[in-house]
C-alpha cells in the first residue's frame, strides 16, 4: 500500500492551519504576532524573551522573560500570561476575552503549538495561526522586530549578566514603544501612531 501511496497521512497532533503571507493588518487589534528570542550574555548566561506585536501599530504590548538554566526557557504557561496580559492591555483590566477575533501569529514551536496554550488562546477569542514550518519569513514582522530590538538596544548596552538585562529590558521596551520611528507609521513611534489614530 505503501508503494502505491494507499496509506492515510500519519496524525502527529498538530494543526495543519497555515497563515496566508499577509502580515501587516490595515487596523489595530486585527492580529497580532509573537515570537521569543534569545540575548547571550557577557559572563556566558542566557536570557530569552517573547513578545506580543500588533501587526499594524508595531506596539510591543507585552513581554515575559527568563534566564536559560539548560535548554529552552519560555514555556507555554509563560505564552498563555503573554496572551492574558496583551488582552488586558488593548481592552482593559478583567477582560477575559476579545470584542471581536483576533489573529494570534507565531511560529511552530512548542510554547506555542501546546493544546493548553490554543485552548486557552481561542478561550480569549483568539484565532490562533501558525506559520508554514521553515518558513520564519512568514511572520515576517517579529522577525523584524527582533532584528531592530537587538540592533538598536540589546548590542548598545551593557550585558554583563543576566540580572543586568532583566533590568534593562523594560526600558527598553518602552523607548522602542514610545520613540522608535516607523517608516510603515509616517515616521511615528508605534505610540505616537496610536495617539493619532485615535484624534481622527
């Protein structure tokens, strides 16, 4: 059966939903995209981020962080508060679940694809979406991100250990939200985008 390609596709469990390619949104809180990276420190230690991004104000709404004992530091109950947090941030304090869907990007990795995390995801009224594997590309806007995070905060400063990050990244994070220029926001920081956006 094998030779004639009779057999049915072997289930692994995971979603086979796909994003489209489309990435930037046309208005706030219509996706949003997420993704973790890893700082390495000066004395050797690691400490890895996630983030959650509105794929049309680029704010940084929310972030969690941990420093790396061995392997993989972000776990799913870490994305699952991401999640809480960045809804608590656009629509206020208690709300347990979106006005209306909204898109959660990221990539395939196991914080991400675990059944508690898109339960809990759509239980918020997320619309979880994951990229093709090997296909960073196609959230393409935290990669982005990451790139400018780095480039212009985490290689200007200092990293001497772990603690000297942690304390560091919440400032940050906000001088990106609140100053970075971008060019896809008429020259604005994400913050200044939303502050128009709302007087028009």
């Amino acid at each position: 059966m094998r030779a004639n390609a009779l057999l049915l596709a072997r289930y692994t469990g995971k979603p086979s939903r796909t994003h489209d390619g489309v990435i930037i949104a046309l208005k706030s809180n219509l996706r949003w995209c997420s993704d973790a990276f890893e700082i390495r420190c000066w004395n050797g230690e690691r400490v890895q981020v996630a983030f959650s991004l509105d794929c049309c104000d680029r704010e940084a709404m929310r972030w969690v962080a941990t420093t790396v004992a061995t392997t993989a530091a972000i776990t799913g109950e870490m994305i699952r508060d991401l999640m809480a947090e960045t809804l608590e941030h656009r629509f206020g304090t208690g709300v347990m679940r979106a006005p209306h869907p909204i898109e959660w990007l990221s990539d395939n990795g196991p914080p991400y694809t675990a059944n508690e995390t898109r339960s809990f995801g759509e239980s918020l009224g997320l619309l979880i979406c994951t990229t093709p594997s090997y296909s960073p590309e196609s959230n393409g806007m935290a990669e982005s991100f990451v790139k400018t995070f780095k480039r212009d905060y985490v290689y200007l400063s200092k990293l001497e250990t772990a603690a000297t990050v942690l304390a560091q990244l919440g400032t940050w994070f906000d001088d990106y939200n609140e100053i970075h220029p971008h060019s896809g926001l008429e020259m604005q920081s994400p913050r200044e985008y939303l502050r128009s956006s709302a007087t028009r």
